[in-house]
C-alpha cells in the first residue's frame, strides 16, 4: 500500500488540477523551437495523443515570447513557459494566456526585485508560478554558502523565493528541487515536503538516455510517490519528449497511481523454457501495440509458473513441449501449436478488447494506452 498524498494546496493549471485532490499528472517539454508555431503544435499534438497532461516550452527569445499567444490558444493541454536570464518574458507568458509559468531564481537577473511585479500580474490573470530550483543553477549566494548543491541548498533556494512571492500575498506557487543524482534529489523533496504545503513538481534533471535515465527516475519518482510526495512529474530523457510521457505514465501506472491499461506479463527465461520467451513476448507486444484496453496478458515459457501466471491474467499461454495453453479470464480455452500462440494470442486479445470496448461505450468511458512490458 502507498502512503497517502502528502496534503497540499490546491493549483488549477489551465484546467488540469495539481495538487494533493488531484491525480498525479505527467509533463513534458518541446524540443522544437517554440517561435516555430506550427512545429510546435504539431509535437504538443504527439505528445496529447501519447497521454501528456501538460507541456512547457521554454522561451529564450523575444520571436519566441511572441509565439505563445498562438500555441497557449491552439494547444489542447496546458502551456507552461519556462523561463530563465529574461524577467520581461514571464510578464509576456502571462498576457499571452500561458497556463503557468516556471521561473528559476538562480538564473534570471535581479530577480528578487522582480517578484512584486510578477506575483500582481499573476495574481490578476490568474497565473500560478514554478519556482524551479536546479543543482546547475543556484543562486551565488546559496553556493557561497553551502559550497554545492546540496538538498539543504536547493531547498533553502526554492523556499526563500516562495516567502518573497507570499510576502506579495502570491501562493499558487508549485515547487520543484531537481538533481542529476537520484539520492540528493529523493533527500531534498523530503525536506522540502516537511516544510511547505505547496504542490511538488519531481524530476532527475540530466537524467541521460533512455535506459540510464528511466532508471534514475523510476527510482527517485517510486520512493517519492510511494511515501505521498509529489503532485506532477517531468522524466528528463535523453530522448524523444514522447518517450519521457510514456515512461512517466508506466511509471505511475506501475504504483497504481493511474488505472492500469495493457500490461504484458513475461517470464526472464531459464534452463527450464522449452520455447524462446523473448521472441514470443517481443512479438506479442508489437502485434498488441496501441491496444486501448485495460488487459494482462502473460507470456510464460515453462511448467513451473507458466499455468498459475497464466491463469491469473486476462490472457495467457503457458507453453511447452512445442505447444501454448491458452488461457482466458483463468480458464484453458485452448491448445495450439508453438507456431500459432502468437496469432491465437493477439486474435483472443482483439476479442477481449471489443468486448471491454463495447462495455465503456456503454458506460460513457474511454480508455487508453500503450503496451508496457512487465518481466517477471
């Protein structure tokens, strides 16, 4: 069991609601520029569709300050400018219609002084704000004092800039402490979590490529989630945005923090499998991709688990001696031929599919999803 939600304040982020009453929600951000409107729009649409609840873009120039008008209205999930060196751009995130804007005090010129004038603009277009703390840039004075980024620093950083927007009576305030390594970062939400009530956005900023990164954030974001402690996550890959969604919902969905869609259950292999399991399971996987059901299907290669794994999912086959049983909803439907579980399988999990599709019509609800491959 997870321990329940940390409680925050609540934020409304151009609809999509963040905080402790609301589900964990996933972010991402554009690697187009931004001043290109169209390709923009046109990554924020692949990002919708692959399950993105809400996307930043950064702004480091005036021709991309002048294009957020446009995306904030077109776009179909919330905006969030991000904003570093230029004070002028937050104020023009804010009139452009932008959901939020993120902000990193270490980064943007006297922005203290600042503060005042952004907490009355957000304040009256109804803005929230992330202070947005990171190890490579904290202010000079925190590194004078603590000599590197360390979870007190980050933390000291980020709550010393949220006390100066609530002196401004400002607080849709969210606030995120992000590191490369995964310890410093777990060990400054959690100090960071004892001392405000503000919603927390998680991230292992640099996380690396795909592999190394969905590591290092799999295992910050479960020993953060698991305790209650976080409201929006961001995973930082080395990658296609699209893949930094989809690693961000299995990573929820696997803390059951979001409704499980298809999940296939596949054994490592051993002495014992009598058929190649990593074939079956990669080509079972390519045959079910974008399947938008809620469905378990296990792929096992041996008598030892393979019945009881089986006959616990949805769907499953149990295979040996050059042939597959066919389990459905825990009963043996069927024994093929090793050359045909493949075909069996996806034909049985199509059946399955318009059966669970013809019920959510009914009950007015629509899932979604890709495959995840869980090996166990």
């Amino acid at each position: 069991m997870l321990a329940p939600r940390r409680k925050t304040r609540q934020l409304d982020v151009g609809g999509v609601g963040v905080g402790s009453d609301h589900p964990v929600s996933v972010q991402s951000m554009t690697t187009t520029l931004t001043s290109d409107v169209n390709a923009t729009l046109q990554q924020i649409a692949e990002l919708t569709a692959a399950g993105c609840d809400i996307v930043r873009v950064a702004v480091p120039s005036a021709d991309d300050a002048d294009a957020l008008p446009a995306i904030a209205k077109k776009s179909n999930i919330p905006v969030i400018a991000d904003i570093h060196f230029q004070p002028k751009y937050v104020f023009a995130a804010i009139d452009a219609g932008c959901a939020a804007v993120r902000v990193n005090p270490g980064n943007i010129k006297r922005f203290d002084d600042k503060v005042g004038e952004i907490a009355k603009a957000a304040k009256d277009a109804g803005t929230p704000i992330r202070i947005g703390v990171n190890a490579g840039s904290l202010e000079p004075s925190i590194m004078a004092k603590y000599g590197k980024a360390t979870p007190e620093a980050l933390v000291e950083s980020a709550l010393w800039e949220a006390s100066l927007f609530a002196e401004h009576d400002f607080h849709d305030i969210k606030i995120s402490v992000k590191h490369h390594d995964p310890v410093t970062m777990v060990r400054a939400y959690e100090l960071l979590a004892e001392q405000c009530d503000y919603p927390l956005h998680l991230g292992v900023t640099e996380a690396g490529p795909t592999f190394q990164g969905t590591i290092k954030s799999a295992t910050a974001f479960g020993a953060l989630l698991s305790r209650g402690i976080g409201d929006t996550i961001r995973v930082s890959l080395s990658a296609p945005p699209i893949e930094e969604v989809r690693v961000g919902l299995s990573i929820l969905e696997s803390l059951n923090l979001r409704p499980r869609k298809l999940e296939i259950v596949s054994c490592p292999s051993c002495g014992r499998a009598q058929v190649d399991v990593y074939k079956l399971a990669d080509e079972v996987t390519a045959g079910l991709e974008g399947m938008e059901v809620p469905l378990r299907v296990a792929v096992m290669g041996c008598v030892v688990n393979g019945p009881g794994e089986a006959r616990d999912a949805d769907l499953g086959v149990a295979s040996g001696n050059g042939k597959g049983q066919i389990f459905v909803k825990g009963e043996v439907i069927k024994t093929v031929p090793e050359a045909q579980i493949v075909e069996t399988l996806i034909e049985e999990a199509m059946r399955l599919a318009e059966e669970a599709g013809s019920d959510e019509e009914l009950a007015g609800g629509v899932a979604g999803g890709a495959p995840t491959v869980t090996v166990g």
